[in-house]
C-alpha cells in the first residue's frame, strides 16, 4: 500500500517538471531558477532510487515499478536543469 501512495507523490511531482520545461523553452529565460534547487531535487530522486533497489533486491530480487517513476523524474528534472544552465543569462 505505502508504494502506491509513493507513486502518486511521484506522479503528482513529475507533472510539474513537463511545465517548467516547456515554460523554459517558451521563454528561453531561466530567471528565477534556482539551480542548486534542481540539483538537491536529483539528489533526492537518486536517494529514491537507492532506497527502491535496497528495498527491492532485499524482498523479491526485482526492480519495483516505482523506480521508472523516480528515472523518469530525474530525467525531467535533468532535463530542466540543462535548460536552466543553457539560458541562465537571458
């Protein structure tokens, strides 16, 4: 049960990343960005991720579903950071 509500956190978290990216790209400004924001977010995700390989490997030997969702996570917010990086002056 605690997965799935550790799913929906990180869905309702992943919608949010889509929309920063494409205000980013619209807008090709980063003002107001905090980059070191972006980097403990990832650093979280990786703390996700470990937490669901431990956990996982220890309990039945597979990868848990909710590891795709903190991948697809941190390759938005990635994806966010590099852009922030990319038009951090304009």
């Amino acid at each position: 049960m605690a997965e799935i509500f550790e799913a929906i956190m990180l869905i309702c978290f992943g919608f949010a990343w889509p929309m920063s990216i494409y205000k980013l790209l619209k807008t090709k400004s980063s003002k107001g960005k905090s980059l070191y924001f972006l980097g403990i977010i990832i650093i979280g995700y990786i703390a996700g991720i470990i937490h669901e390989l431990i956990q996982g490997y220890n309990s039945n030997g597979h990868v848990d579903y909710v590891t795709y969702l903190y991948l697809i996570n941190i390759i938005m917010v990635s994806t966010d950071l590099s852009l922030s990086i990319k038009y951090r002056n304009n």
